[in-house]
C-alpha cells in the first residue's frame, strides 16, 4: 500500500481525476460505493477524491464484515468492488453473488445508508463518474431469496454500466483471468512446439543439404577420375605409337635389312603406293 501511494503521488497533477456526479455524494455521513475495478489504486484514488478515509471491503463472508459494519457504524465511507478483482481486459465483469449478498443485508439492516455506483475510467486522462444512489426496494419486496442475489448483482452492474459506457462481460472475473492464464500457457506450449518443429526442419534441412553436398563432391570426383583415366589411355595409346614409329625408323637406318611392313605406318604406306 505504501508504494501505491507514492506512485499515486509521483503522477502529481496528471492523478488529478475529472469527477462526474459529484452532487451525488454527501461532504459527510456514511456512503457504501459499488464501484467497478480498473487499477490497483481504485482505492488511493477515490480517497483523494473525496478527501475522506475510505475502507475497502473485501471478502462479503469473511472477516472483513465486521470492519464494514464497524465503518458504517462510525460514519465512514465504504468501499465495494462489485466485480471483487481488477479487469484484467478493462471490461465489466458480473457482479459478484457474494457482493449481492452483501448488499441486500445492508439494504435491509440500514436502508438510509445511500448505495452510491461508481464508475472509473481505464485510461488517462481519469474520470471517475458519481451516480444517483440505487433504489432496491422494489427488489427486495418481490423477489425471495433465491433470486434475489442475482437480480441484486445485475441492477448493480447495470447501475456501473451506464456510468462506465464499458462493454459487458457475464464472466466472473477470477473466472476469465484464470481462462486468459490458460490461454497464455497454452499459447507458450504452441510456439514451444512450433520452436522445436523448427529446429527439427532445420536439422533436417541441414543434413539434407549436407548429403546433397557428399553426393555432388562424389559425383564430381568420379567424372575428374574417368577423365583423368581416359587422358592415361590416350596418353598410354600416343606413347606406344611413338615407340612403334622409333622401332620402324631404326630398322630403315640399318644397312643390308629389309624393313618390316606395318600396315599402320602412313610413310610406308606412301612409299609403297609411288613405287607401284
């Protein structure tokens, strides 16, 4: 609570809410505020509003009944989140049944205390809207028990909503939060799984392209062998004419020896053909 305070405090003038429907409001005596929930500091705002202590009440069957009936006794102003948790999408929430509950007793056990619905804005500049205290009693005369928590928790949302303008939504708010948590792990888990299927594909294409590359190296080894090996060939094939040619040319040198006939030997040949 401190550090809010002083949060709320460093904003300085920019913390200065406008206020709507301040002439629903008494400068003292007790008020019970039904208010929907925006920020953490719903509470330090309203309080520097009214420039009067406010005293949350939290839990509708839990210890903190004592302190708002205390409060009421004492003539302060209470303070009611109808949602009972902070809209985490900035929309309304339905009225809690335990916030109904409540309200019906106050209704009954004091019903000069004024209801007053109120509505803060999300966004700054900050607005906070004051309206007209809520008349229950045609509620609490004509519906039993059993549905009149609901009845209750709908005329209070109804009573924020028209000062809010926000969009309604018939979720209980720990409810949705809970349902966005679920979402955002789930969501976590899917690009966990899209990140190792994508480290998989990129394994795979890697060793892909590495046995393409193998395959390639191969291929190109093998022609530069067979080239090389043909170029052996001729080159062997070109060594054994050069020699037949030296064998031929020597014969012809030597005296008294008739020189052997290669039909492969062109020069031969010619002078075979002119001596005919």
């Amino acid at each position: 609570m401190p550090e809010l305070t002083n949060r709320l405090r460093s904003l300085g003038r920019r913390a200065v809410p406008t206020v709507v429907g301040a002439d629903h409001l008494m400068a003292e005596g007790v008020m019970v505020l039904l208010c929907n929930h925006q920020h953490p500091w719903d509470q330090l705002l309203l309080r520097q509003v009214l420039g009067r202590r406010v005293v949350l009440h939290k839990n509708a069957s839990g210890a903190h009944d004592r302190h708002l009936m205390d409060a009421i006794q004492r003539g302060e102003v209470s303070l009611i989140f109808s949602e009972g948790g902070v809209s985490p999408d900035g929309k309304l929430h339905r009225t809690r049944l335990d916030v109904a509950r409540l309200v019906a007793v106050l209704a009954r056990q004091y019903p000069q205390v004024p209801l007053i619905p109120v509505a803060v804005s999300r966004s700054w500049p900050l607005t906070v809207h004051f309206g007209a205290a809520l008349d229950l009693r045609l509620h609490l005369e004509h519906n039993d028990d059993d549905r009149l928590h609901g009845v209750l928790a709908d005329a209070i949302s109804n009573g924020i909503m028209e000062l809010s303008g926000q969009e309604y939504v018939d979720t209980d708010v720990e409810e949705h939060r809970a349902q966005l948590r679920r979402a955002a792990r789930a969501d976590v888990q899917r690009r966990r799984e899209q990140a190792v299927q994508r480290r998989a594909d990129e394994k795979a294409a890697a060793e892909a392209a590495k046995i393409d590359f193998v395959t390639e190296a191969d291929e190109l080894a093998e022609a530069q062998r067979r080239a090389e090996a043909a170029a052996q060939a001729q080159a062997k094939d070109a060594a054994a004419k050069d020699a037949l040619r030296a064998r031929v040319r020597a014969q012809r040198t030597e005296p008294g020896q008739s020189e052997p006939h290669d039909p492969r030997d062109p020069i031969r040949a010619r002078t075979d053909d002119s001596s005919r």
